[in-house]
C-alpha cells in the first residue's frame, strides 16, 4: 500500500507537471503566431491606411477567414479611428471594436487579443487588433489529459503487478518467518518450521 501510493502521488505530479509544462508552451506559441499574422496584415495595409483607403483594407482583412480562430481584427488609422475590421460570423452582434491599447498581448477567459503597431519605415501608421478564440488551447488541455490520464492508469497496473510480484517474493516468507518466530516465543515450541519454497530463504 505504502508503494503504491507513494508511486500514484509521483506519477500524478508528473502529469500535472507536463499538463502545465505543455500548456504554456502552446500558449506561447499561440502568441507567437497571432504576432505573425499580425505582422504580415500590418505589412498589406499600409497603403491603405496611408490613403485612408477603407475598402482596400477591409480587402486585406477578409484573408482573416482562412484563419479558423480569429474571431475579430480592427485596424484604426489616422486619429485612431477605425478604418476597417472583420468578424467572425458566429460573433456578428456581440462584436464591439474595443478602444486602442498600448502594444501587446492579453490572455482572457474566452480569448487572446493582441494589439500591434503598424509602421512604414520609421513612421507610426496605425494599428491593428486581432481576437483569436481558445478551442486549440483547450482542446489541447483535454487531449493531453487524457492522455496523461491513460498513462497513469498504464503504470498503476504494471507497478501494482511488479509490487504484488516482489510481495510474494519478499513479503510473504517474512511473515511467514515472523509468525512461526512468534509461536516460539509464545508457546515455547522449538519444534516449528517453516517451509523452505526457495534457496534464499531464512528457515527457523
């Protein structure tokens, strides 16, 4: 019993401890990437926040539907005022284009937004606004725990299997010794064997 508690409570801290291990590295690579794609939309638009072309940027935005977990993307002009932005269509009438903040990226219960500065040369254009939803994330947190979970229970078994082995082994003929040395003690009886199953065990 001691075992096999002292080998669930290991086994679990390394799975939580790969769980969470895994978790922050696709979340960083989830920012990674948004910081791409927004790189790469900041880069196609700066003509027409240049010109105050409306229409040529909506343009570049609708690429944005390729992209499965974008939910919204903003790009604010001159006076930061918004010249153009894209939403997903299962966010049409809960989508308000939020107030522009400083470079960056921020984690939320529902999203990951990130605000990134666009730029042409030294001179600052604009900026743009990218929403992207969590399923990959918790897709992948569920994923990975059933797999750690699987995994633990694959263990279990096969250290539960090796423990009762050495039990028998070990165990069982130490309690056997201990039970016929307290006969001896108690009722005086030399007479008292124990039987002999291996070639490395201790007779009485």
């Amino acid at each position: 019993m001691i075992v096999m508690i002292a080998t669930g409570v290991a086994l679990v801290l390394a799975g939580t401890v790969f769980m969470v291990y895994d978790h922050y590295t696709l979340k960083t690579s989830m920012v990674g990437d948004l910081e791409t794609l927004s790189s790469i939309i900041g880069s196609n638009c700066t003509a027409a926040i240049s010109f105050n072309n409306a229409a040529d940027a909506s343009e570049v935005l609708t690429a944005l539907k390729a992209e499965e977990h974008i939910i919204a993307a903003v790009i604010y002009g001159d006076k930061e005022l918004v010249l153009a932005h894209y939403v997903r269509d299962d966010h049409l009438d809960n989508f308000k284009a939020p107030p522009i903040d400083k470079p960056g990226f921020k984690f939320t219960d529902y999203a990951l937004s990130m605000y990134h500065t666009i730029s042409l040369d030294t001179d600052r254009l604009g900026t743009i606004y990218l929403q992207s939803d969590l399923q990959q994330l918790d897709a992948r947190l569920y994923q990975i725990g059933i797999a750690v979970c699987l995994i633990i229970i694959c263990c279990f078994l096969i250290v539960f299997g090796i423990v009762s082995r050495l039990q028998r082994l070990i165990s069982v003929p130490i309690l056997k010794l201990a039970g016929a040395a307290k006969v001896i003690s108690d009722e005086k009886n030399y007479s008292v064997r124990v039987d002999h199953s291996s070639q490395d065990e201790l007779v009485v």
